[in-house]
C-alpha cells in the first residue's frame, strides 16, 4: 500500500500494528511509506505462539517473523527501540521499524490487562503520556479493538492495503446484462468468420459499460458476446451462440440458465486456468465444479486428479484430533463435494453405490490447506471451495501452487464470511476477483440464485 491513513501529513506517524494485521499481510510492514512501524512485544509473543503446529496461520507467522527480523538485522537494543531504517529495495531506507516496550515504572492500568488487546492499547496510552505531540496510530483489523482504543484517547484505523474496493457493489460480475439488443448500442462494426466462429470488431460508444478481457455481454435479444480483446475504442467480440452453451453437458449435468452455462462452458475451456465462481447457496457453484471436474478426469482424461480443498474456520487446528486418515479427516468438512456427488447420481438405481463407486475410480484427492501450501500440483484441477474465508496473502500461497497444465477453480459466497476480521472487501475472495479481471486465461462469473427449494429460496428472501 503505497498511501496508508494520513500519509500525506508532514510530520511522520507512528503506526502500531496488532497482530491480525500481520497475519493478513505478513509484508504489513513495508507498506508505510515513511512512517514509523511499531510492533509491541505483545504481538511478537502472539505470532511466536501461532507460528507452529496445524494452525491455519502458522506460515504466516512464520513469514512475519522472518521479515521482521530481516529489517532489524544486526541492530543493538537501543537502536531496535529507537526505530531501523527499513530498507525498500534500490530507494532506499523509508520510514523505520521498532518493537515497542513498556516502559511503566509502576504498575498504573488503563484497561484490566487479562487481554492481551488492552495491554497493547494501555502501551499506546502510556507512550502518548510520555510523548504528548508523537502521532499515534493503532491498526487493527478488529472492530472491537478499535472502539476501544478510541474510547481510551487513540485514533485508530482498520488496515486496508489490499482493499482495492471500497463497495462490494462495484465488484464485477463477469458479464454485463444490456436492455434490448447490444448492436442499438454500436456505432460500427465488422464481422469475419474464422474457422466456424464468428468474431465481431465493435466500435464503441458512450452506450457501451466499461469491460474487461473474458467477461460476457447479455442482451435481451439473446446474444452472448465473449470480449476476447480490447483496443483504444473497439472491442473484438466473438459471437458464443446462446443454444449450443444451454445444451452444453458435464458429467450428464446441464446448465439450468445462460449463467450457468457460461460458468460451466468457462470450467470444460481448456484454454481457461482460472474459472472464480460467486453466488449465493444453491446457485450451482459446487454440482457445476465437480461436474466439470469430473468429467475432464474420468472422460476427457485432460488432468490426472483432482485435488478439493475447503477453507473452514477452526479445520486446520481441529482435524489433527480426528481419527482416520487424512482423508477421512477432510470427509466432514468436504461433505458438499459428496452431496452433490449424491445429487448428480439422484436418477441412478443405487445412488449410494454410485457414489462410492466414483469416490472409488476418480482420482478426487481431499485435502487441508496446509497440505496444499508446500505443494506444486502437475496436470491437476484444483478445486478451492468457501474461498471467501481466505486473506488475500493465503489466497496468492495457494493460487501459486498450480504447475503446469493445472487449472484453479475458485468457490465462493460472500455473504457468508466466517472469518475474524474478513469482511466482503476484503476478502481474498475479492482481490482475487478483481486482481485477475484483465487475465487472458481466467474468467470469473456470478451466478444467479437457482432456488434449492421454494423454502429455500422464501428464507433467503425473508430471513
């Protein structure tokens, strides 16, 4: 983050970070301009007691610890306390990094210090009442920390510096729906054939949204366009043809709608790598996915396996406690890959048998985010369900193990974050979306509610 808070001020800040911050960003640190960072003695203790064993965490820790130290080098003492000159590649030193120690000769409590929150904020108002004109900051991804850091006299701040939305509402998705027909809007255009496709190069207008590579255009009339390049004013558009997409076939699952089949045409492109899929529960994200996948497995032979991961709160710490192995440890967290496994195979005589009969001949690996960190997959198809829970940073760690001839499927709902300190800008779930909007190989796509049920689809609407 090149402008964090009141970077514009003239005097520097002294910017304390607690210890989600670095979590969600181990590289936190660098991102001050020339400020001052402080870590407290408070957060190192936390990051040191999370940065081993199946915390879902601990690599982050790990990352953190290993930066912070990096920048404090050789430094003595006094000059770890003073501040060291960070150093930011060929620009050299901008702004310094210190661990900030308590320095209370008596025993004196803002907030009862049972927390190690209010210990960090009590140091922030000591330091205050012994430097009454230092410019004090704390950021902090919790809410609650916040409030209460303010309520004691100290601004506060949410640290957003991979944030790169402000309004979920303005996060594309994937395809832009037009009234009427899309060619009222287009001043020119020149259409050519090319080996049975039909490609159109469109002059644009003020009538036409702003667009990406790989997203789609709708009209009421029904025309799919796929931009498939962009240049200056014009557009090169290549002409889908809505009948063929609806009766596309994965694994013998259709598509329900044109979203759906876009999605699921996306997930069988063998030139696509990165398929992001959002919506809400019971818009097809997962039945479309495993489909995809297994079809491209099992029929087309075009990857070796599948490897099925889901990020859920409290499953890395927890699943060392379950009996079994490894597998059969994911089972309880996976159980959608097998519902819809089951649904799939509804019309089959034995829908149990089926089932097991696939989990048996697919190649379909079950695996815990921490498996897949140090891991680079070949010739795979990586399925990461309930993506909304993971930070930017563990999103790139695991996005950056597809090796070659592997493809990311990326599931998500971000209504439904069960992540501490994750809200739906910033989730990784989002910066992915918008990071990868302009890839020549990734397309993301949000699906309409396609109902469970009349009683689901009445909850979602009334509750």
């Amino acid at each position: 983050m090149d402008d964090h808070g009141r970077s514009s001020s003239t005097q520097p800040i002294l910017y304390v970070l607690d210890t989600n911050v670095l979590i969600h960003d181990p590289n936190a640190l660098l991102n001050f301009q020339e400020h001052h960072v402080a870590i407290p003695m408070t957060v190192l203790e936390e990051l040191d007691s999370l940065k081993t064993g199946k915390h879902s965490v601990a690599a982050e820790c790990r990352q953190a610890i290993r930066l912070i130290d990096k920048v404090l080098g050789d430094a003595t003492p006094e000059e770890v306390e003073k501040g060291v000159p960070i150093q930011r590649g060929k620009s050299g030193p901008k702004g310094t990094l210190s661990i900030l120690m308590s320095k209370r000769a008596e025993p004196i409590t803002w907030l009862p210090e049972h927390l190690n929150d209010n210990k960090i904020i009590n140091q922030l108002v000591e330091l205050r009442s012994r430097f009454p004109g230092e410019l004090v900051v704390l950021v902090t991804k919790d809410i609650n920390m916040r409030l209460k850091a303010r309520a004691c006299g100290i601004d506060a701040e949410e640290y957003h510096s991979d944030q790169l939305i402000d309004d979920v509402d303005m996060l594309s998705r994937g395809y832009h729906s037009m009234t009427g027909s899309f060619w009222d809007r287009v001043a020119k255009v020149d259409t050519r054939q090319d080996h049975g496709r039909t490609w159109h190069r469109v002059q644009l207008t003020d009538n036409l949204p702003a667009v990406h590579v790989n997203e789609f255009i709708l009209d009421e009339q029904g025309f799919v366009g796929w931009v498939k390049g962009i240049r200056e004013s014009e557009l090169l558009i290549l002409d889908m043809h809505q009948e063929p997409l609806l009766h596309q076939e994965a694994w013998g699952l259709r598509p329900r709608d044109i979203h759906q089949a876009l999605a699921l045409f996306a997930l069988l492109d063998p030139d696509i790598h990165l398929v992001n899929l959002t919506g809400a529960a019971g818009s097809g994200k997962t039945i479309l996915a495993l489909a995809a996948a297994i079809e491209q497995t099992m029929v087309t032979k075009r990857y070796r396996r599948i490897i099925a991961t889901r990020s859920v709160q409290g499953l890395d710490e927890d699943i060392g406690f379950l009996p079994g192995t490894e597998a059969e440890k994911m089972e309880p967290w996976l159980g959608a890959i097998t519902d819809n496994l089951e649904a799939l195979h509804m019309d089959d005589e034995n829908t149990h048998g089926s089932v097991d009969y696939i989990l048996q001949k697919v190649p379909l690996q079950f695996k815990s985010l921490n498996y897949i960190r140090g891991r680079s997959f070949q010739q795979s198809l990586i399925l990461i369900d309930e993506c909304q829970n993971l930070t930017p940073h563990q999103m790139k760690t695991i996005i950056t193990r597809a090796g070659a001839g592997s493809k990311v499927i990326c599931l998500g709902n971000l209504a439904q974050i069960d992540t501490p300190y994750l809200s739906a800008t910033s989730s990784g779930l989002t910066y992915l979306t918008e990071r990868f909007k302009d890839f020549p190989h990734g397309v993301h796509i949000t699906l309409q509610g396609v109902p469970r049920s009349i009683l689901a689809e009445y909850a979602e609407a009334h509750m």
